[in-house]
C-alpha cells in the first residue's frame, strides 16, 4: 500500500468514525423506561404529561430542575448492582441522585397521583423502547409516611412487597401484577427500581398513589346498616295484613266488657310492627272467662224461681 493510499485511508477512518459513534451508543441509550401506570413523576411532569404537567408540583419541579424533564425515560444510574441504598443517598430517591432531575426530589404532597385500593392487584405499566431482562423491585412507603418530607430510605421496608424478572415486553411496555399490601392509607409513594442484567443499568423512578383514609370508608361500613331498615318497612308491609282480617276475629269478642278489658291494653301498649302475635296472649284471656259467666247465670234463674216459689206458697 502506497504512502498516499494509506493518508486516504486512516483520513477516511477519521471522519466516519465520528458519525458511526453515536449511533452505536444510540443503541443502548434507546433501552430506556418508566412507569406510566401508576403514573412517574418525571412522566407525569414531562411534556407528554398533559394536563399533569401543569400542575403545581409539576411547575414547581421544572423550576427546580432547571428545565423540563424531556428525558423522562433516562433516569438511569450505571455500575449500581443492587446497592441502591449505598449509592442513592436519603433524600434524592425520586432523581436517583442524578442532578439532571433533582426537581422530582420536591417535598410536596400535591404530586400527581394515582388513586389505588389496599390489598388489590395493581397492573404497573413500564413503558420501554427495545426489551432487556432485569428485575423489577417495587416498594411501598412505610405506614405513617409524610409526604411532606424529603423521601430517604428508611421509609421504605427492607425489602419489596413485589419483585418481577424479565417479563415479557409487548407493544413497547412492560406489564405485570402485584398485590398492594392491605394496611395502607392516605397518600404513599410506589417506588420502583429496575436493575437490568443485560446493561450495566439501574433505573428509578417514584409513583405517587393514593389509598382511601380510613375516615373515608364510612360509605362501605354503613352499608349493611340500611337492610334492617329495609326489613322493618317490609315488616310493617306484612302487619297490615293481620289488621285487614280483624273483622274475622270480631266474634270472639262479643265476650261482655270484662274480657275486653283483658286484651285492650295489648294493642294499645305495643308498638305497631312488633313481631309479637297479639292472638296469642289474647286467647287464654278469653277462654276461663266462659264458664264463670255460665255459672253466675244459672244462680240468677236458680234465686229467680225461688223467690216465684215462696210467693205462691204465702197466697195458699
């Protein structure tokens, strides 16, 4: 090879080089991702946030930051391997320490968020360009987080309550499904961390979710209350009919007054709807009262024809 072919070559080399450069590390760069469901703050604040980017943690976020967060996708550290609390320090969880996007760090409690229920499966949705393998670790804020202070590590447990490996990625997400535990409530952040295995990557991202106050649930706990007022309407339904066959049981009730007497104070001192059969107490009351009136009769006809008898015998 000449002298003036090999200048024509390495000059040739030079300045290809360069332009194939970026598009071999445009390759990894392409591997990147973020929950949109539950919602990520840096999604969420993002231009293709919509209406939650212009919130006013959103605002305020891009204001801290600098910029907007158009890289949502990149929030990714290097060389992590699984110490994520040795590397990420207290307070910078949501940004992964990365100062490109600190204002996702805000310590607000107006975050845009996504309303989920305790103990059900929540479906997460993790947006990604080209698959990878990794694992999945989701974590929930401990019970009794403040939202209103800095995110450390200590308010999340040591250890995830759900862990996902290499799920399938199909139109450009990744979807998978994990029971929330069931003593939650109020505001809490899902922070999710994604440590791939075929990149030296370890994403980050933080999802604000809200779980029903307790104080809230009254709806659910008063519920059944209302069937026994139900029954009670249906049970005044079913006393009407009792009062409609009264004239049937007027018979038994040309017994003189003292008879009468006994039973009246039955349906006058009991409520109307009470479940207690009013024929029951009312029989026996009026069943002993027969043969005293029979008796009382015959000793008026007996002193009758007495008295008709002496009369006649004082004329003789």
């Amino acid at each position: 090879m000449s002298r003036t072919t090999a200048h024509r070559t390495a000059l040739a080399a030079a300045l290809v080089t360069p332009l194939l450069l970026p598009l071999w590390a445009a390759g990894p760069a392409r591997a990147h991702g973020a929950p949109t469901d539950p919602v990520s703050r840096a999604v969420a604040c993002s231009p293709e946030g919509g209406e939650r980017a212009g919130t006013a943690a959103c605002r305020a976020a891009v204001a801290a930051n600098g910029g907007p967060f158009t890289a949502w996708d990149n929030l990714r550290v290097a060389n992590v391997g699984g110490r994520d609390r040795q590397v990420v320090p207290d307070g910078k969880l949501c940004s992964g320490g990365l100062p490109a996007y600190r204002g996702l760090d805000l310590a607000r409690s107006d975050w845009p968020s996504t309303r989920v229920t305790p103990g059900a499966t929540l479906t997460m949705r993790y947006v990604s360009t080209i698959p990878h393998t990794g694992t999945f670790r989701m974590y929930l804020t401990k019970p009794g987080y403040d939202p209103d202070g800095p995110l450390s590590w200590s308010d999340l447990p040591a250890k995830p309550f759900a862990e996902v490996t290499d799920p399938p990625l199909r139109n450009g997400a990744y979807r998978f499904g994990a029971a929330l535990p069931s003593d939650r409530a109020g505001r809490h952040v899902l922070y999710t961390v994604w440590q791939n295995s075929s990149t030296p990557d370890t994403y980050y991202s933080c999802s604000d979710v809200v779980f029903p106050q307790a104080g809230k649930r009254q709806p659910q706990e008063t519920g059944p209350a209302r069937k026994p007022e139900r029954e009670t309407e249906q049970q005044k339904a079913r006393h009407k009919a009792p009062s409609e066959e009264s004239p049937k049981e007027s018979p038994k009730e040309e017994a003189p007054s003292a008879s009468t007497a006994v039973r009246s104070p039955g349906p006058q001192s009991r409520p109307r709807g009470d479940e207690t059969p009013l024929a029951v107490t009312a029989g026996p009351a009026s069943g002993p009262s027969a043969p005293i009136l029979a008796g009382g009769a015959a000793a008026v006809l007996l002193l009758t024809g007495g008295a008709a008898l002496a009369v006649r015998l004082r004329r003789r």
